[in-house]
C-alpha cells in the first residue's frame, strides 16, 4: 500500500513537471519566424539527441540499441506521440494560443474515455467532470471560430489531443515497458517527416539554433521523458488531467514575455 501511494504521488510530480515543460511551447514559437515544417524539424532534433544522450548516460549501449529494437508497442507510442507532435506547432500558428490551450483541455475526457473501452479502466467522478467540463468549453470555442485558418488550426489541435491520449492509454497498458527510448524515437521520427516540407533549414543563424536547441531540450525532451515516466503510474484520465495543467500556462508565458492577449475565439 505504502509503494503504491509512493509510485502515486511519484506520478503526479513527474506530470506536473511534464506540463510545466510543455506550456513552453507557445512561448518558443513566438520567438521563431520559421515556417512550422523547420521549427519541427530543428525542435525534434534537438528533442530526440537530448533523450538518446540521456539513455546512453544511464544505460550506456544498451540505451543506445533500446532507440531502435524497441517492441511494437514502443513503436506505437513513437508514431502517436509523432502524429501529436507535428500537428501542434502548426496549430499555434493558424490559430490563437488560447484557441489550443482550452482544447488540450478537452485531453482526460479523450484518455478516460479510450482507457475505457479499451482497458476497461474506470475514471473517478471528480475526472469525469472535470472532462465533462472541459468538453463543454472546447463546443463554445469550436462554434465561435472564424477563419478559415482558425478552423485547420483547430482540428490540428484536436488530432494532436486524439494522437496524445491514446499514446496515454498505450503506455498506461504496457506500464512495465520503458517508454523513454520510444519518446526518443518520436522526435527523430518527427524530424524525419519534416525533411520534404521544410524551406529554411539551412537559413537558421545562431542564436536561432540556440532558441531551437531550447525548444527540443526542454519543450519536448524533457516533457516527453517526464510524461512517459509519470503516466505508467497514474490512470490515463487522471494524467491527462493533471497535464492540462498546461491550459493556463501557455497563454501565461506567452503574455508574460510579448503581452499578447487574445480572445479565445476570433
């Protein structure tokens, strides 16, 4: 009993600091004037180096050759968190950072939902409505967009909400399976399909590289190793829930460094 309320609490810390980690993103995106395809690809680079460099660091070869023999179910988690990925950053862009951010909210209703019918995992009431919730804000904010934009950016949104709580429910079912390496694999995955559709890879300056570099460590490298770790312990609906966390953040960071304060729908 003592090890499962350890393993618990251990949970909700590691996802919280996963969120913290990802609300960055908004903020990393404001500062770069790049078309989303290069940013995808300079930011999983430099995601996926900054989880192979810790594999090798802790496990030496064999975090290495973990990158690449993974299982079937490593491979999943790698696409889906692939899919969630490529869709996200271009969100941000052809819609306002308060239009995604309500809608990764909608994220735990998605996981406990998927968890149940494929794991037959019972949310708790208390996650239930607070999906039911989030769900209701996520209908107000669908119905008042109005550019052609803000509806692509919207349903990128919600690919990557769809694509990130199934990686949720896929590494809560196979909890005993390192996904780190998986993670890994994601941002390099990630990098790759960007290669076609990127134009300015080789136009990024320095200090470019450096904005980028921070992007991939933190934003994805860390968030994604934290939420991997901390979802084998947690139900799937209460780790997406406790990752929505993220919601009010990313508004936040991006008002605290360029004052930009925009209405949820436009």
């Amino acid at each position: 009993m003592l090890q499962a309320d350890r393993q618990h609490r251990t949970g909700i810390v590691l996802i919280v600091a996963a969120a913290i980690a990802w609300s960055t993103a908004p903020f990393f995106t404001r500062l770069l004037h790049f078309d989303s395809w290069t940013i995808l690809f300079w930011r999983g680079l430099f995601g996926g180096s900054s989880i192979a460099l810790l594999l090798i660091l802790t496990q030496g070869l064999a975090g290495a050759r973990s990158l690449v023999l993974m299982k079937a179910n490593g491979w999943l988690v790698a696409c889906l968190s692939t899919i969630g990925m490529v869709s996200f950053i271009p969100s941000l862009q052809l819609t306002s950072v308060a239009n995604v951010a309500i809608i990764v909210a909608v994220q735990p209703f998605a996981a406990a939902a998927i968890a149940w019918l494929w794991l037959r995992e019972a949310a708790a009431p208390r996650t239930l409505l607070a999906s039911v919730v989030a769900f209701a804000g996520i209908v107000v904010i669908v119905s008042g967009a109005g550019a052609a934009s803000d509806y692509r950016g919207i349903a990128l949104a919600f690919l990557m909400v769809l694509s990130i709580s199934l990686m949720t429910v896929v590494i809560r079912k196979h909890r005993e399976t390192s996904m780190v390496a998986a993670a890994g694999m994601s941002n390099f995955l990630g990098s790759l399909v960007c290669i076609p559709f990127a134009h300015g890879i080789g136009a990024v300056g320095h200090i470019d590289l450096i904005v980028l570099a921070m992007f991939g460590v933190l934003q994805v490298g860390l968030g994604l190793t934290l939420f991997a770790l901390g979802s084998r312990y947690l139900p799937s609906g209460q780790a997406s829930l406790i990752a929505t966390l993220e919601t009010p953040l990313m508004p936040f960071w991006v008002w605290l460094a360029f004052a930009e304060v925009r209405a949820c729908a436009r």
